[in-house]
C-alpha cells in the first residue's frame, strides 16, 4: 500500500447525498479480475448528464473528492474504492461513510474524512475555484483562505496510512495467537467445523 | 452477578483473538463464502505474496453473480460457453482458483449451486453463533439463523483467507422490534422494507441490528432470511435474529450440519445464545404490525417506501433541503409525478428472485396468486429465478414450475440474475420491473431501468394486472394465498 502522508490539490465538489457504490461502478464494470482501468466506469450514470463535475476539464485529475452524507452505501464491491483510485483520487472527505466502503478505501489508502456539513459546504465553495490541502499527520483539511477543519481518525488506521502497512502482513504476526485460539475452539466447539458433505 | 449481556457481544467475545490498546480486535472467522466476483483479485494477492489458505475447511466457493439462468449444459451434458467473455474469465479464475487452494467448488451445473446466501443456509453451512463473511453485502442474511455475518471487500476477502480474522472493532447495537401481528397479505418482505423506511438506509450505519419481538418469534426461518438480508439496506452491516426451535428445526440434518454428539452439543451451547434481560442497547426502535401494509419502493433508495395504497409522494414535503433534491432526481429518473397512485404505475416486467426472495416458501406464494391466472399484455418478461438448484427441484416437485409456466413466467436456472444484472438478465432501459430484489439504485437492474421493490405476492399481482396492485384485491382471504 502506498503511504499518504498530506494531499493537496484541487478536488471535485460533489456533494451529492446517498451514492451508493452502484453508482460509483456499475455492476457490469465488476466483470474485471484485475484491479486497475475502473476509472473509466466511475459515476457512469452521473456523467451522461451534460456538466457533471467529473467531465469538468477545471477538475481533471483531482485527488480529493467532496461528497455527501452516507457515501459509499449499498453494495461491498471494493471495486467502488479501485475506481476512485484509478481515478486518482487519494481522499474523500463527506459527513458520513458507510460502514464497508470506508473501511475498503482505508484497505486501499485512500483516506475518508468525516466533518460536518457546515465544513463540507464551505468546501463545495473553495473547491469551485481553488485548491485544498489535507494533512494526515495533523488531521486537518485547509483552504487557502484561512479556513481549517480538524478531523478524527482511527489511530491504527492513521498509523497504517501512514506507514503503507500491509494489514495481513500484521495479522500473521499474531500467527502463534490464532493458532492458540484454534486448538482452544476445537476442543470447545468441535462442532464447528463443516461436517463433510 | 455478571452484567447481562446482548446476543452480540455473546458471539464477538467468543471469536475475540487478540485486543490492542486502542480497542481493535482480531476477530475470529468461522465461516467464508466466497463468489466469482469479488474473490479473482483476492487470490492474485495471495499468489502475488506466496500465502496459503489457512483454513479451507470452514471456506465454500460457488459461482452465482455472472451465471445465466438459462441452461447451462446441452443435451451431451457439455457446458454451454457463456456469452459474455468478462463473465466467462471471472467463471473460469474460480473454478482455476479454489482447486488451486483446496476450497470445495460447488460448480455451476451441481444440483446445489445457487446464491450464496441461499446455499449457505440450505447446506448448514451457516451456523448459529458463528461468525461468517463473504465478499457480498447481503452476508447479513446468514444472521437469521444467529450468525454474526457480515459483508466484506476483496481486500479483506484476502485477508480472511490468509489468516481467517479480520481486524474490527466492535459496533454498536440497534434493537428493532416489531410487536403484533402481521395483517393478511403483508410479508417479511413488507417488514423488511418498513424497516428501511422507519430508519433510511444510513440508519443503521455504525450498527448491528438484532430483530426481536412478537413477529419475529413467530417468522419463518425463510422469512428471517427476507429480514436480516435487508439490514444492510438500512446500513447496519449485520442483523441477528436470536437462535430458537425453529433454527434447530430448520438445520437439522442439513449436510453440512453437526450431526451426533456434536449435534447435542452444538444445540445446548446455541440455547445460550440470547440478549440477557436487562442488557442494553445504543438504540432501539418499535414498530407497530398493524401498521404495516404492502409496501412498495417509489424512488431511488430502499428508504423511499409507501403502502401500495399510498401516492408519490411530493419532493416538497421533505423537510430536508438534500432530500428534496435527491427526491426530485429520483422521481425525474423513475418518471413518475407527485401525487399518482402507486396502484395505478403500469409495469412491463416481472423478477421473482434474488438472495431475499427466491426461496421455496417465495415462490409458493407467488404461485398462490397465480395459480390459474395469467399474465396481463403489457408485461414483456415475467423471470422467476429460483434461489438454488435444490430450490428449483422442490419447487417442482410441487408443481410451482407449472403454475408459473401456466401463467406465462419464464422458469429459470438458479443465480442472481436481473437482481443486478452481472448476467444477460435485465430489464431495460426506461422500463419499470416489479422486483423482489432487495435494490432500487439507479441502473441496478440495467442502465434506465425502474425498480420497484416489492413482495413476492405482490410481484405476482402486478405480473396479472400489469400494474403495481395490492394483492389484497385479487386475494380476498387467507385460504387462496399463502403469504
């Protein structure tokens, strides 16, 4: 994983409440077995509409995204956080994720900030004309007019962000605690394990 | 005295490995089911890193997204070449991928293929107090029987199959209730869409939900399936129904189920598993049953739910300014205007389907309602797609096959068909589709196409008349219909 310490750039004002990851990538990019080339599937059903903000050539290549309440609901599919990094884009900051997709874009380093809609609409505005930058090592989002947001993240999720960490890598680690908590289940609940069909 | 506990925190202490300082948790799982969609790139990780499998016993792949649901095999019992050449390589990577890594395939012919989310259950493969995970977000299904099952993303696919944990830390707890009795005509289906309404699809979020009260207890275990499937479309990652007789009655002698000693033993610590008196939870909401009609999805979202005796409603009268907005996108995108009468919303196709609806007491429901009647002129595709091949076989053991047939539906192969439209199933662009799936996004069921979610009976009632109906119409008593 690719560490990400501060990201400045511009960033596209999205705003939109609700998206759910079908409309990030439509079910029939999820074809793939590779992980890469989503970007041209991403918000499909959005950019047949004349003006969207991702055929805005002012926002080509933004590595922020501004999004609405509850983003990322509905579908697991990982490939919603493949397509946005495809797209480039390294943070998504909105009021609210969903529970999997912000866990998925974590597993893929992008960074999701939380701040509430107060913060968010004042950078829908910047956004419009002006760069934003966000600073992981000091959890704030800032504009170049003086503005400053300071998010919460989770600790171990900051630390690995920042550090690129391979998650499996640190969980065989705990190799010799998961074999004990094996044999402790089998002698507890042999009954586990499927019975041969 | 220990302090009481809920049935979750039951199931997450035992499955807890390890806990750092900052309170995350390697949480042990029992149980991975694993799809052709969301594993190829999982697998690849593990070659890539030169990782095994950990535990292939407690993991069983079937492919289900991409399948078509029309036959498979020609009469040489040789495979019919799929289409779509997407469709075939994500086929083709599991059927290389699991052999390569000791996972039983239940294949795309085998009489037990079929969803996921059905298989699971119908194998015994699900297991009450178990912790289950599976690349797909209706994993929570699996909690009707009192498994903590939850969806998951490739990465964490991975990483299940390298370690068999995941890293999480614990959620909170949402008790839903719903006290009294259904009324004639209204399904788990209903329930679970009033559920969605009372909490809109973030609701849930953060949350793991148990499902407890009067028509829960007396719920079949199908219709806890309808239930807990849907927890996700509230955003609850989970949602447990707490393990009784009919979960024992229900698993017993399933194939992949203890059996034995193992059977007694596993009964009398599940007979454990249940919320304490007292125990308390972050959030709970009730609902009344009389309350609940037949339900029916208007806009965008699962949240978007009216009685099929209700009207659109107006973007106006959400007090919410984005709402109004995400309602005035909605009703532009589904055509209809404020004020019309869902009854009178014409349809063209019909899908009785998908991991919330394509079981066997579904599908004779439906069947009730169409048994000697047929579908109306204006709807061009009328698909049942049973949820597994043991499905389709009781189904037409019974004579369902018939019925549907009869009345002009398509009787298909098992898989998910139209629910998302991975396979040639769906429902095109600008028509309206009836559906028992559990989605309305936008383009879900094709690019253009309009769901409306509703029940199984209700599906067929539409399917007669050509319109959204209230199946309470067609059906005037409970003797003609089994709902």
């Amino acid at each position: 994983m690719e560490k990400l310490t501060s990201v400045e750039g511009r960033a596209y004002p999205f705003g939109m409440k609700n998206v759910d990851t079908d409309i990030v990538i439509p079910a029939h990019w999820l074809k793939t077995i590779s992980r890469s080339g989503l970007g041209k599937g991403a918000f499909e059903v959005l950019r047949t509409e004349p003006g969207n903000v991702f055929d805005d050539p002012e926002y080509a290549g933004s590595p922020i995204l501004i999004a609405g309440d509850n983003f990322g609901c509905g579908s697991s599919r990982e490939h919603a956080a493949w397509a946005l990094m495809d797209l480039g884009i390294k943070v998504v900051i909105a009021p609210s994720f969903s529970d999997i997709f912000s866990g998925n874009a974590f597993k893929n380093g992008i960074l999701t900030v939380v701040l509430p809609q107060e913060a968010i609409d004042r950078l829908m505005e910047v956004a419009r004309t002006d760069p934003i930058s966000v600073d992981l090592e000091h959890q704030s989002v800032t504009t170049p007019f003086q503005d400053r947001f300071a998010f919460d993240i989770d600790p171990f999720r900051k630390q690995c962000l920042l550090g690129g960490l391979d998650e499996i890598g640190l969980t065989l680690a705990s190799g010799a605690a998961i074999d004990g908590y094996e044999a402790k289940a089998a002698r507890e609940r042999p009954w586990v394990v499927p019975a041969i069909a | 005295m220990t302090k009481p506990t809920t049935l979750y925190q039951k199931i997450w202490d035992a499955h807890v490995v390890e806990t750092r300082p900052d309170g995350t948790c390697l949480i042990y799982i029992d149980r991975h089911l694993v799809h052709e969609v969301t594993s190829p790139q999982a697998f690849e990780g593990l070659r890539v890193g030169g990782r095994k499998v950990r535990r292939p016993d407690l993991t069983l792949a079937v492919p289900d997204h991409n399948l078509p649901t029309t036959a498979r095999r020609d009469a040489n019992g040789q495979r019919i070449p799929i289409a779509n050449a997407e469709s075939a390589q994500q086929l083709a990577a599991l059927e290389r991928n699991a052999p390569e890594f000791g996972i039983r395939l239940i294949g795309d012919a085998d009489p037990e293929q079929g969803i996921v989310h059905v298989i699971g259950p119908e194998q015994g493969f699900t297991l009450p107090g178990t912790t289950m995970v599976c690349g797909d977000s209706h994993t929570s299904s699996h909690g009707a029987l009192g498994s903590l099952a939850f969806g998951i993303g490739t990465s964490e696919v991975e990483h299940v199959l390298a370690t068999q944990t995941l890293q999480l830390k614990p959620s909170k707890t949402l008790e839903v209730r719903v006290e009294g009795e259904l009324g004639f005509g209204v399904t788990p289906k209903d329930v679970a869409l009033a559920i969605c309404g009372a909490l809109g699809t973030a609701g849930g979020t953060g949350y793991v939900i148990e499902y407890r009260g009067s028509v829960f207890e007396t719920m079949s275990i199908e219709g806890r399936l309808t239930v807990a499937n849907m927890s996700i479309e509230a955003g609850a990652r989970s949602g447990l129904f707490a393990p009784d007789e009919k979960t024992f009655a229900y698993l017993q002698g399933r194939p992949m189920a203890p059996k034995g000693a193992d059977w007694d033993a596993a009964v009398a610590y599940w007979k454990t598993l249940k919320t304490d008196e007292g125990a308390v939870f972050d959030k709970s909401i009730t609902i009344d049953a009389a309350t609940i009609a037949p339900n029916v999805t208007w806009g965008t979202s699962p949240e978007d739910v009216v009685a099929i005796t209700g009207v659109v409603p107006d973007p106006e009268s959400f007090a919410d300014a984005s709402k109004r907005a995400a309602a005035a996108k909605s009703l532009d995108y589904m055509g209809l205007t404020p004020g019309q009468k869902l009854a009178e919303v014409p349809v063209e196709n019909i899908f009785i389907g998908s991991c919330t609806n394509s079981r066997i007491e579904d599908l004779r429901a439906a069947a009730s309602v169409l048994k000697g009647r047929h579908i109306a002129p204006g709807v061009k595709q009328a698909l049942v797609v049973p949820g597994s091949g043991l499905v389709k076989r009781q189904a037409e053991a019974e004579g369902l096959d018939g019925i549907f047939k009869a009345a002009g539906f398509e009787w298909r192969e098992p898989g998910c068909s139209a629910c998302l439209s991975m396979n040639p199933d769906r429902v095109p662009a600008g028509e309206r589709c009836a559906s028992t799936s559990n989605r309305n996004f936008m383009g879900r069921q094709g690019p253009g196409a309009r769901t409306h979610l509703v029940s199984p009976v209700m599906a067929a009632a539409a399917a007669v008349t050509g319109h959204l109906t209230d199946v309470r119409e067609l059906i005037e008593d409970k003797k003609g219909m089994v709902a």
